[in-house]
C-alpha cells in the first residue's frame, strides 16, 4: 500500500461540531486499520483528553499512535509507552504566571487527569476541561502547584489583541527556550521550543523508518500546516482556513460532512485492492475481530480460492469437544466474504445474504479444520461460494454454500 500511516487532527477534522466520530467516519477508519494503515491522532488535547477517541477506534488493537499536546508528546498506544516528549523547566511558572496576572489572562496547565487554575470560573477554562473529560483543580498560585514539568500551560483572554502583543513579544523574548502560538481566538498557548505537529511527526516517522511518501495527513488549523508540508499527501478538511486548503494537496468535505472518510476512501481504500494486503496484516487486522476470537486465519487467497485454518479448542467445540457447527459456518463465511471482496470491483461492497451447510463427520478438540473455498458463480448482483472443510487427515467435514450480495457504493 502507498500509505502506511494516516495522520489526523482532531477537533474540526476527525470530530464534527457536535465533537462526535460520525458512523461513517468510524467505519472508514475501522476499515483501514485492517487494511493495516496505522493512524496517528494529532491534537492539542492531552491524553487523558484523547481517551475517549482511542478507544472508539479501536487504536491500542491496532497499533496507534498519538501526538498530543500538539506534538509535545509521543505515544505508542498499544502499550502506552512515550517514544517522545519535551516539557516545559517548571522554574519558567513564576515568571509566566506573572505576566499573566498583570493583563489580567486567565491561565492553566495539565496534570494526568485534572486542569489546573487559578481562574475555574473562566468559560473557557471549563470548556477545556470539559472538552478533555477533566476535573478542575482550583489553586490559588499555580506556581507552587506545579511541581511537575508540564508539556504546555495556556493563557486565556477574550482581549484578541493583548493576546497578540504578549505573543509577540514573546517570540522575541522566550525564544530558543519556549515557543507561543494562539490556538483559538481566546488562547495563548505556550509549549517548549520545537514543539508543533510537523517536527514530532518527523520524529515518529524516522523512528517508525516510514518515508514521507508513505504518510497522509488530514487537518483544518494554523497547527496543521507543519504536518501537512511533512506528510506526503496533505489534505484540508472544507472547513479549514483558506490559507491552509491553498497549501494542502487536496480539499475534502467538511468535518460534518463526513470529509475524513471521504479522502481515505478516495486515497487509500480505492486504491488498494484486497489482494494488495498481505496475509499476516489480514490476520493481524482482524485479530479482535470474530475470526481472530475464533483463531481463524487465511493462510491463501486469489480470485478464485481462498484457504483458512481454525483450531478445535475450547473456543469453537462442543461441550464434550466435538467442533461446533455454528464455529465451521463463521469459517466459511469468514472465507467467503474475503473471497468477494477480492473480486469485487472498487466501487462495490459486499454484504452476507446467505449460508447453508451439511456437516458430515465431526471434528475433535486438539485438531486444526482447513476451509477451501471455490466461487461456482460471479454475477453483477451476487457471488455464491462453495467451501468444504476438512480435518487435519483431510476428512471431510462440512460442505458449505455462501451466498454473498453485491451492492455498489453510494
């Protein structure tokens, strides 16, 4: 496959305005992941924050990655571990805090699972936290608070110019230590010097050994632009800012229209045919699916036969350890549905409409059954599949007919 890893933004991409994962969008991305496309969240939401998304897309399954704080940490979800991260010197608060006080800015940082203040009333401030799943912790000096090195703190103000001329000023005074950028009308967030999506993503991708050719990237605000000049292909959503769609290479719906499912089926899923994906990402792609909580795995696959294991255990036998015969009709299935995908045209899907079996031996716990399936018919509207299992000895048990719909994409 051309694209290995999908990068995407979070709120105004990934997310709509009611900040929910459309049906359409979940299934994409779902999809692609089994295709054995990794995605990697890139948000300025913490990770607590991210929770939520990372578990509705299934990514610790699939081997996902998150940048959060915009790029100030790294993390590999399928077992937590933080492959990056720079922090703010905890000895930078006083003076922070400080400038904050004088123009009247509200200001927060995080902490695990909490947002910490000295401003809990501010609006803002709560819908921060709430956004992020996180309670808020009121403090009255945030510098004594903060006895940790956070990845970033953000001054709030409804003031857009006071905001500026701090910003300003502070590129001139903090830099080479600290970098500012204002990420909503109302914020000013600080974070440590290189810190934005573009160079933490460099950073992944030359730990991941990924070309840039190989990486697609999806995103609407001024802290996309860095990522989507990384990425090989970079793509605005239709909502993005006129200056971010004039530097992407492509434009997609908006983020209520469903545009992130739009530009992955259109770039990755209509440009990779099933045979395209290789046997071990199937396998692995599909491993908290039924057939990998059953132990199936394809082990060949064309146009016109495909072949897949299944152990006789104690996930798919009898009480007293004969193989179940519902467990041998998800085998064919499993082995039937690959099969029409194969040969299905890109702008068609296919749908299970039917499947009818005669079991004729048994097979016992400890051995493994072998599903053959042979296409006896491909039609405009439906593929009917014939799938014999077999025992280890090649004992006949079940012959299987499938019958498989063939709908086109709307």
């Amino acid at each position: 496959m051309k694209y290995k890893l999908l990068v995407l933004d979070v709120d105004g991409t990934l997310v709509n305005s009611d900040k929910e994962i459309s049906k359409q969008t979940l299934a994409t991305l779902l999809k692609v992941q089994q295709m054995g496309v990794r995605i990697v969240l890139a948000s300025g939401r913490s990770p607590f924050g991210l929770q939520p998304l990372i578990e509705k897309l299934e990514l610790r399954n699939h081997g996902g990655y998150a940048l959060a704080y915009n790029g100030g940490q790294v993390i590999d979800l399928q077992n937590d571990q933080i492959l990056f991260e720079k922090r703010i010197d905890p000895k930078m608060f006083p003076y922070l805090e400080k400038k904050a006080q004088k123009n009247g800015f509200g200001f927060f940082t995080y902490y695990k699972d909490k947002l910490i203040t000295t401003n809990p009333e501010n609006k803002h401030i709560q819908d921060e936290a709430k956004l992020n799943g996180m309670q808020i912790e009121a403090v009255e000096n945030l510098s004594e608070a903060t006895v940790f090195s956070p990845c970033k703190c953000v001054l709030v103000s409804d003031d857009e110019q006071a905001l500026v001329g701090l910003k300003d000023h502070w590129r001139k005074r903090l830099a080479g230590v600290l970098d500012v950028y204002r990420s909503e009308p109302f914020f000013l967030e600080v974070v440590p010097e290189f810190i934005d999506k573009g160079n933490t993503l460099g950073v992944l991708i030359e730990k991941l050994g990924v070309a840039a050719d190989e990486v697609m990237a999806i995103g609407d605000g001024r802290r996309d632009f860095s990522m989507l000049q990384v990425a090989g292909l970079g793509v605005a959503m239709g909502n993005a800012q006129d200056s971010i769609q004039a530097c992407a290479d492509f434009v997609t719906e908006t983020n209520d229209k469903d545009g992130v499912a739009l530009a992955v089926q259109k770039f990755i899923i209509a440009e990779v045919r099933p045979t395209d994906v290789s046997l071990d990402q199937l396998n692995a792609g599909s491993r908290h699916a039924l057939m990998g909580n059953l132990g199936i795995q394809y082990t060949y696959a064309s146009a016109t036969r495909i072949e897949a294991t299944m152990p006789v255990d104690k996930r798919t036998r009898q009480p007293f350890g004969i193989l179940h015969g519902g467990a041998t009709l998800a085998l064919a299935e499993t082995v039937a549905g690959l099969g029409s995908m194969i040969i299905c045209e890109p702008d068609e899907i296919v749908v299970g409409m039917q499947v009818s079996g005669n079991h004729m031996s048994s097979a016992h716990e400890g051995d493994t059954v072998r599903a053959v399936g042979t296409i006896i018919h491909k039609g405009r509207s439906s593929h009917v599949w014939n799938v014999d299992v077999f025992t280890s000895t090649d004992k006949l048990v079940s012959s299987i007919r499938v019958v498989n719909s063939v709908l086109k994409k709307r």
